[in-house]
C-alpha cells in the first residue's frame, strides 16, 4: 500500500478535533521507540502505551506503524528546513549546524543505526524513506543550490547529489562509525572544507 507523505492531512477531518497534546505524546513515544527498540520492533501497542492513547486513537490516524513513522519523521524534518540564508556560504553554515544541532538534542544516532539496518531488509521502508523524506529533502537541497548557482556562487557543472552528500557523509559517518565528536566546530570546519571545493 502506498505511503502518503503526510497521511493525515489527506484524510476527511471527522470525529472530534485532534488533541495537539496527544500528538505530541504519539511523536514524542515515537521517536523514544525508534531510538530503543528499533523499526523492527516498534509496534503501534507501544507507540499507543507510550502516548498514554489507545491503539484506536492511532488507526483513526495511521493504518500503520510505516505511515505513522513516516508521518512523524517528516514532521521532525521539516522543524529544520534547507536553509535560505540569501548566500551560499550561509546556507552551507547553516545546514551542517542544523545537521549537528539536531544530533546533539536528540537521538539521531541510535534512531539512524536502526533505520538504515532496517533499510536493507524491509523494501516497502525503503522505498516510503526515500519517496517521502529523502527525496525531498535532497530536492530542497537542490534548490539550494541552484539559487546558489542563480547569483553566480556556484562552481558549474557540480553533482547535486555529491555535495549533499559531502556536507552530510561526515556527519553521518562520525555518528554511526566513527563515534567522533559532532560539534559546532566540526560543522564550522566540513562547511569551510565544502566551499572551498563547490564555491565559485
């Protein structure tokens, strides 16, 4: 079954209102599931017990556990949108802060190490990550650059798809592999690293 991106803002709004309040107990269950136990094991009882809701309260929203982490990972992703800063050394800047900041104030580690092992065993996660939440994340970066390239920033001829990977790979990697230091100063140094190669 197909994955919407935002499941539900698509359905009919019926029932009573939705409670902000139990929103934020499911998101917030959600992602404490995903950093403990894993996609794997994360199931819609727990999310359910978590939240302080019943299992009904999350099938009226989620017809399961995939559109329900979907939904709240994309609703945590788009707390930190590609930055617009005007330049593109701000916007570098500003998207390896946001990159480290959000691993520092919550657990981007262990919530990764679980998805990207799951990745590679569950095709339908796969494919609903990548449709709803990578792909147009690394569209906006795209974006990015291309208003980069609109006032005459940019190298020409660059791979999109590489550069978001130079600004995030390290990232990533210190966080899964390497278990090295993700600081303000290491997102200071990768930026000036990065535009020293992409910029014009």
């Amino acid at each position: 079954m197909p994955v919407a991106a935002t499941p539900t803002t698509e359905s009919p709004k019926i029932g009573r209102p939705r409670s902000a309040e139990a929103d934020a107990a499911i998101t917030q269950a959600t992602i404490d599931l995903l950093a403990t136990a894993g996609y794997a094991h994360l199931t819609m009882s727990g999310v359910a017990a978590g939240a302080g809701v019943s299992t009904a309260t999350l099938y009226r929203r989620w017809s399961s556990k995939l559109e329900l982490v979907v939904d709240v990972l994309g609703a945590r992703a788009d707390e930190r949108p590609v930055p617009d800063t005007g330049s593109l050394a701000g916007d570098c800047r500003a998207f390896v802060a946001n990159l480290v900041d959000a691993a520092r104030t919550t657990p981007v580690a262990p919530i990764m190490a679980g998805l990207v092992g799951e990745i590679g065993r569950n095709p339908e996660l796969a494919t609903a990550l990548r449709t709803n939440l990578i792909g147009p994340r690394r569209a906006a970066f795209a974006e990015m650059l291309a208003r980069a390239a609109t006032r005459g920033e940019l190298r020409p001829g660059l791979d999109v798809d590489l550069v978001v990977d130079m600004l995030s790979g390290p990232i990533y990697h210190r966080l899964l592999i390497t278990g090295g230091p993700v600081t303000p100063r290491v997102a200071g140094e990768l930026a000036d690293l990065v535009l020293e190669a992409i910029a014009r």
